[in-house]
C-alpha cells in the first residue's frame, strides 16, 4: 500500500512568507523524503518546491511519477 504525504499540509503552521519558517519547512520535508519510496508529482505546474523535491529523489534515485489532470479524468 502506499500512503500520502503532502508536507505544506502538515506544517500548516509555518508562514511561507517568511524565509526562516520556509527553510524550516523545507528542512523537514527534505527529512520526510528520505523516508519515502517514491515520490508522486501532481499538476502541470512545478513549484520551487517541488523542483527541490524532485531533484533530491533523482539524486538519492527514488521512483518519481508525474500526474496530470487528464491522468485523473479531471481538474482537482
């Protein structure tokens, strides 16, 4: 089975506008990747996160799968 994890969910807490909270943020979630096998990718649009994300789980060689709308019958 496989379970989801959406970090900008889970820190609700930190303020993206600012830069200490935002490298927090991203800290950890660099730290919850390496606990996943893969790594999904949803959206046609990629934002700097998701590119620092994607381009750690290339280096470490995790599995990465894109999803788009179409791949999901629909805009979500």
């Amino acid at each position: 089975g496989a379970i989801p994890i959406t970090p900008h969910l889970l820190f609700p807490f930190m303020d993206d506008e600012n830069q200490k909270h935002r490298g927090d943020a991203m800290f950890m979630d660099i730290i919850l990747l390496g606990k996943c096998n893969e790594l999904w990718v949803f959206g046609e649009k990629i934002t700097g996160g998701m590119q620092v994300e994607i381009n750690l789980a290339e280096k470490r060689r995790q599995p990465i799968k894109y999803f788009t709308d179409k791949d999901l019958g629909g805009e979500y």
